[in-house]
C-alpha cells in the first residue's frame, strides 16, 4: 500500500524485553539472569572504583573550565593510541600497519566494520558461530546486506563442548579467499567456551593459508580470565602470525588484512557511555589512508563524531599508573567475584539433585553459562520461580550472590527434576 501503514510489526528484542518484564514483576525474590551487565554480591551495578575517582577528578569542582566540544571525526586519538595498546599489547601494536576509529561501543564497531568491509573487501560471505550474540547476525543482516550470512558450528550440545571440528570443517569446505569470519576473542557468548591456544594456533594457519579475513569481537577483554593480556592472547597471535612475523615476507600473501570491534561497556562498566574502537589491522606493503579516509566518511554520515564523557574516562585511567594499576584489581573483582558464584550454584545445584554433573558452570568462562536448560524450563523457571534467563538457556552469572545462590538452586532442581 501507500504510506506507512502497512509497516510490520517485528517481535522485541529478547534480552531487552526480558530485562523489562523482569523490572515488571513485583516478586521480592525474582532474580535476573538475563541482561549482559555485571552485579555486584548485592546485586546492584558496580560503578568500577577506579572509574570513580576518574569522575571526582573530572568533576565541576576540580576541572571547571573542562569543556564540551566536538571530538574529531576519528575519535579521541590518545584514546585510540591507548585501546590498540590494550588490545595488541605494547610490544606488538607499534609494530602494526593499524588504522583505528572511536565508535558507539562495541556495537558500532561491529556495525562500522561490517559497512566497510561489504563496501571494500566484498567477501562472498560472512561466518558468524552458532550460536552468537544475536545482533551479530542483525548487524550484518542491516549493515551488510549484500554479503551471505552463514553460520560455522560451535556447540557440541551432546558433551558441552566446543566444536572445533565442526567449526574447521565448515571453513575448509565453505570459505573462500576475503571471506569474513566473526570471531569472539575470549568469554564466547553465549556459550562461555573458548578454543585453546592449540586450537587458535591451527586456526591461525587457517586464516593464513585460506586467505580468511578474521573479525575479533572483543567486548570481555579483562573480564575472561582477569588478566587482559590473557584474554587477548589470541588477537595478538593472530596479528603475529599473519603480519607482524618476519618469517612471513610481503610476498608471501596472506590475508587481507583483520580487525577488531572493541567494546569498554563490561570491563569499565560503562555500558550507557558507549565507548568503542574499531581497529584495521593490514599487511605491511597495504596503504591505510584510504581504508581510514572511507572510516571517517561512514562515521561522518552516521554519528559525526563519536561521545566523549567516556572515552575521557577511560583515557585518563589507561594513561595513569596507579589508576590502572586499581582498574586492573577492579577487574580481578568482578572475574573473581563471577568464577566464585559459579562453583556456589554448582555445588547447590548437584547438592539438591544428587545426580548429574553442573561441572559446565564452573568450566565455562566469563560472564555467561549455557546451562543446558530447555526453553520449556527456562519458561518455568520464569513463570514459577521467577528467575529470568534467555531462551536458549544462557544465564548471566553475575545476577548470582550468596543470598539467592539456594533460592536460585532451588528453582533450577524443580524444573530439572
Ligand atoms: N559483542 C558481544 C559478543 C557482546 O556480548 C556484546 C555485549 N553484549 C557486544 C559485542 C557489544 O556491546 P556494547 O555495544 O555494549 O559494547
């Protein structure tokens, strides 16, 4: 028809739909596993200590004459200097042929590398694991719509494992040269299974004699393990073996190029500044200038410039010793604080059910687990008990503490059982 009216209707977005229907319930005891965001034992945000004093030192008292004004189209470029770092490490990023942009969070890195590369690199497809993080596949369904979605198996839902041969095998008989592939870079989601340093290695090689491009999704650096450098371990390798290796001559071709769509909503715990960095990294012999030029259009055309209160927060605590030095503890807390919840319910749930291993919710790492719950359960467990988690059974650990661990045990036993 003409006009607007026949616009249909599309279902919510689950993880957002949930965290409302979770603030609509009036049960004293519902507890949320739903939403992606770190609680603390009191099941509260945690505003990160050392992003505290950050915001002491920028306040209206201290600073008065700070200002408002537009960041450059690109960013914030100690900004950017210091993200690379972080994430390639202080030996190998100087050593890069990087380009990198600020963008709206992780998010929008995903959303600007997409566009870019549907535009530049015109791979035949794109792999994203299965499952994902849903808006990976939305992301590029909107931002790269000519580009063929397929998925590589990730999830051995007979033993919980990682399907790393199902996932090799995919690759060797579906990808070809420029193909994409979406790669979380530690603290998969939702599974919470990530390769060995074995397994990237043989993937590494993959990329490298297929000519594959990798796209790191790094939204959990810090959060993984509690080391940021361990939970960056396989990015680095990848940028080592592909370009940064002398044994690796520009004539000997390798991929285009891989990037990384970098997120500090978890381990700053600022999910609502929105504060990204998309970084391309190339061969040596490959220019940047025009890849960055076409950066700063497709920023230029959709935000202008990107936010600055965060960036701001993040720069100063990256650049100072002894804030860093407390973020980093801060980090340690919140790993610490999830892997310890995780032997709790663990315990509670083999506890009550006296049969079966939960052993998964201890093995598996960051933020999320994917118990193994049916949809059927999971709605029951809502419906009855009030306890809030996706569909497809990933629980987001952090909405555990010691006063529900029993209350949620509980319930988990009754819908098993
Ligand atoms: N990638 C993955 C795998 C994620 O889990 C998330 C957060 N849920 C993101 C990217 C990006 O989140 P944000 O846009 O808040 O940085």
């Amino acid at each position: 028809g003409v006009g607007l009216a026949d616009v249909p209707v599309l279902p919510l977005d689950e993880a957002f739909a949930l965290t409302a229907e979770f603030k609509a319930d009036g049960c004293a005891q519902k507890v949320s596993l739903g939403a992606g965001v770190y609680r603390d034992e009191q099941g509260d945000p945690w505003v990160l200590p050392s992003v505290k004093k950050v915001r002491q030192q920028i306040s209206l008292h201290q600073t008065p004459n700070l200002d408002h004004e537009y960041l450059p189209i690109q960013g914030s470029e100690p900004f950017l200097k210091l993200a690379r770092d972080l994430i390639l490490g202080e030996s190998l990023s100087p050593k890069g042929n990087l380009t990198s942009i600020q963008t709206i969070s992780g998010t929008g890195a995903n959303h600007v590398g997409a566009q870019f590369l549907a535009r530049h690199l015109h791979p035949k497809h794109v792999f994203i694991s299965d499952p994902t993080w849903s808006n990976h596949h939305l992301i590029w369904t909107i931002a790269a719509p000519n580009v063929t979605r397929k998925t590589y198996p990730y999830y051995n839902a007979a033993d919980r494992s990682l399907d790393f041969e199902g996932w090799v095998a995919t690759l060797e008989r579906e990808a070809v040269e420029n193909d994409v592939v979406v790669l979380h870079a530690c603290a998969h989601n939702p599974t919470g299974l990530d390769p060995t340093h074995a397994q990237w290695k043989f993937l590494a090689e993959l990329f490298r004699r297929k000519k594959l491009f990798a796209f790191f999704d790094s939204a959990y650096q810090g959060f993984a393990t509690g080391d940021l450098d361990l939970d960056a371990w396989a990015v680095r390798h990848f940028q080592e073996v592909l370009f940064g290796l002398e044994e690796c001559p520009d004539h000997e071709e390798g991929p285009s190029g891989l990037c990384i769509a970098q997120s500090f909503a978890k381990n700053f715990g600022l999910y609502g500044e929105r504060v990204g960095a998309f970084h391309l990294s190339l061969p040596p012999s490959t220019p940047t200038s025009g890849a960055y030029s076409q950066l700063l259009q497709l920023t230029r055309a959709e935000i202008s410039n990107p936010p600055l209160f965060g960036a701001r927060i993040v720069t100063t605590v990256l650049s100072n010793l002894e804030l860093r030095s407390q973020w980093e503890q801060d980090l340690l807390e919140m790993a610490s604080r999830v892997r310890n919840v995780r032997g709790l319910l663990r315990k509670e749930i083999e506890h009550r059910l006296g049969s079966g291993s939960w052993s998964h919710l201890e093995s598996q790492t960051g933020m999320f687990s994917y118990t193994g719950l049916s949809e059927a359960q999971v709605l029951r467990l809502k419906n009855m008990h009030h306890v809030y988690l996706m569909r497809n059974g990933r629980a987001s650990l952090s909405g555990v503490n010691e006063s529900n661990v029993k209350y949620i045990a509980e319930a988990v036993s009754e819908v098993v059982s």
